[in-house]
C-alpha cells in the first residue's frame, strides 16, 4: 500500500523538466509546427515485415542479416548516396558484439568504410534512442545527414538472464531490476488492480485492429520489401486473424508462479524479429538535395520508476515530453503506446486519460510483436504512416522499458495538405 500511495502521490514538476530540457525545443503547438532550416527531419521511414520468434520467417536469420538486407534495400530504395552519410546508430538488444555485427552489415551493404557506426541499448526503446541519437547529432551541427536504425531477432537472440553479485542483488530495487518482465506485468496487475477480463477486452481491441489493417493492406505502406535467402519477405506473419473474447478467456495464465496470474499468451506481447530504418538531417539539407520530407523530430525524453512497476512508466514519459514542448494531450493526434503487457497498457491509458480511439489505431505490439530493439522505431514509422492517411499532424510515442525506465517522443507529420 505504501508503495501504491507513492506511486500515486508522484507529481510531475514542471520546473525540472524545463530544466533539463534544451534551449532550442520549440514550445506551444505554433512552434512545434513552424517549419524552420534547422529542423531535424525524417526523409525516409520504412521497416521490414515482422516475424514470429522461433517460428516465423525470419527465426534462422540472425540480425546482421536482416540489417544487412534492410541496408541494401533502403539505400535502393531511397537513392540515398552513402557517401552522404556522417553517422549511423543502430538499437538493439540482445545479440552478441552489437556493434561489429552492425558495422559488418552496413560495409557489407555498400555503405562506404568512411562512415562510422554505433549501437544503444535501451532495451524497449532501443529504436527511439536511435532516432534520439541521431537527432542530437543534427542538432548539435556535429552531423548533417545520419541513419537511425534497429533491428532485433528473439529467435536468435533471446533474453539473457541477468546476472549480478550477491550484495548488489541484495538491494530490493536491483533485485527487482532484474526479475524477468512476466513478473512486472503481475506485479502491476496485482498492485494496481487490473483484472484478467480487463486485460483481454483491451487485447481483443489490438488483435482486432490489426487484423483489420492486414485485411485492408495497410501495413505494406510502411514495410519494405528485403530479400534474404532466396526469399522475398513482405508481410507480417505474426498477426493472428480470428481473435474472439471467448479464445482470450479460454487461455492459460502464461505465470502461475507470480501474482494473480492475469497474465496470457493473448493479452501480452507476442515475441517477434524485424528491423527498420529512418533516414534524418535538416530541413534545409533535405530541400537542397530534393529529399522528400516526411516528418519532423521535435523532442524525446525518458524516465524512471521502480524496476517492480516497469510497465507504467508511459503514465510519467508522456506528461514529462508534453510538458517539455509545451503541449497538451489532447493536442496529439496519434499516440502509439507499447503494448508490452495488458496489464500495464490498460493502467497507462486509463491513467492518461486518452481515448482509445488516438491509441495505436492498427494495432500494437499483442498483436503485432514486440522485436525488442525494433519496437521503437516501429512505433513511429507505423504512426508516421498513419498520420499521412489520416492527414493529421502529431504522433506521440512512448513505452516502458525493461530494468523500471520508460521514454517517449514527438514527431510532426509534414505530408499534410
């Protein structure tokens, strides 16, 4: 109960987060939608098809590969010169030597030996900290033209176990830091009380938003086709038509070992392999080489909370990134919110407030997948393209992230008539 109370007492202080904030992020909806030279924008925003781990199309192709295919297809496909290229960051998670597999897979790709690379791990947001760190580079004038891109194989690559010395585990908030993510979701369920039949009304809606997008062939706006193996990859194979309310209630608990066990193969997660690309530089870099301008970057932020609570950390990234830019939510015309586990995504919506209607209109991740250093960068190309559909203007992004973090960011749709 203490820890509930403290949960709920925390406030979000605008003061420190102005603070913290850069002197160049734009304030109030006039801003955020000014269109200036130095803007950092998106050029060019695609992901391949998602696979499901273990089973789907990818589960023997391990992530240079799919970087590797991504690169080549991207660099095809936008007439990108590498040569242009001041940097690349790649987020991913799981796979061994990160780094030199993702250089490998860019040389390999035709991307010039001139161009440097790197990786971030922030495990759930690997993706957006990718876009993050490019953007900053931009901003900063270190950079001009740069790549975000992530890619994971949980096929491959599964979740490690953590592993630390007993005096640092002896601490409650380490220990819990490093519980596997299936107790999260029954930690939250329990603490905040978040039944089983809420959980699976809120999955149906995912389940039964994207197969509606499958149906419609909405997704092939935002995948890029990769060749690998002799193979032509194009579609999902991770979204499972024919989801009822009766097939959710009928499912096992996924954790009888923890909580209430609220927990199911249907209302968490699905555990996938996929990669995507963004290419960023300035406004006035993209019109000078006749780059398509697709959206903006405006600002990103991240959060703590209590590793136990992981999931809930969206209901602190959100207003901390609103108020940073000086927005109000009802402002934003998509969020695309990670649906990790039901248990958390249900506790962050109703807590924001935020009709389910703005919420990950196609879908998310319980039904789509969750590639763990993908997902990021998944997020805001499948609401980048969204936005160009609807002929809307903002997307907020968020997620929780493993170890009790969560981030979110604001992007501007600049195809709007």
């Amino acid at each position: 109960m203490l820890l509930r109370r403290a949960l709920h007492s925390r406030r979000i202080v605008p003061a420190l987060f102005h603070r913290a904030a850069s002197t160049s992020i734009p304030r109030g909806l006039k801003e955020v939608l000014e269109k200036r030279p130095e803007d950092v924008v998106i050029t060019f925003a695609k992901r391949t098809a998602i696979g499901r781990a273990w089973k789907g199309q990818y589960k023997d192709i391990p992530v240079d590969e799919l970087l590797h295919a991504l690169f080549k297809a991207a660099l095809a496909d936008s007439k990108l010169d590498p040569s242009k290229i001041d940097d690349i960051c790649v987020g991913t998670c799981h796979p061994p030597s990160p780094l030199y597999i993702s250089r490998a897979a860019a040389l390999a790709a035709g991307i010039p030996p001139e161009v440097p690379i790197s990786t971030v791990n922030r495990l759930c947001s690997s993706g957006l900290m990718a876009i993050r760190n490019i953007a900053h580079h931009i901003k900063s004038g270190e950079a001009l033209l740069g790549i975000a891109a992530a890619a994971e194989s949980m096929s491959m690559n599964p979740r490690p176990s953590p592993d630390v010395v007993e005096h640092i585990s002896a601490n409650a908030f380490a220990n819990d830091c490093i519980q596997p993510m299936g107790w999260t979701s029954e930690m939250v369920a329990e603490n905040f009380n978040v039944p089983r039949a809420t959980q699976d009304a809120y999955a149906l809606i995912s389940h039964t938003r994207a197969s509606k997008s499958v149906e419609s062939n909405i997704f092939a706006e935002e995948i890029i086709p990769i060749e690998a193996r002799g193979q032509t990859f194009l579609k999902d194979d991770t979204i499972r038509p024919g989801v009822t309310a009766e097939k959710l209630a009928g499912l096992k608990p996924a954790f009888p070992q923890w909580g209430n066990s609220t927990t199911t193969a249907g209302n968490a997660s699905g555990i996938g392999d996929g990669a995507g690309l963004c290419v960023l530089t300035t406004r006035a870099n993209a019109v000078h080489e006749g780059m398509p301008i697709l959206g903006k970057w405006v600002s990103s932020t991240v959060v703590g909370v209590e590793p136990r609570y992981m999931g809930i950390s969206p209901v602190f990234a959100i207003p901390k990134l609103l108020d940073q830019v000086g927005l109000r939510k009802e402002d934003i015309d998509i969020y695309e919110i990670n649906e990790a586990f039901a248990s958390q995504f249900v506790y962050c919506v109703e807590q924001l407030g935020i009709p389910m209607e703005k919420i990950n209109p196609n879908g998310g991740a319980i039904a789509i997948s969750h590639p763990v250093g993908m997902t990021g960068i998944r997020q805001v190309i499948t609401g980048l393209a969204e936005l160009r559909r609807r002929n809307e203007k903002l997307l907020c992004t968020s997620m929780c992230v493993g170890s009790g973090m969560g981030a979110a960011g604001l992007f501007v749709n600049e195809t709007t008539s």
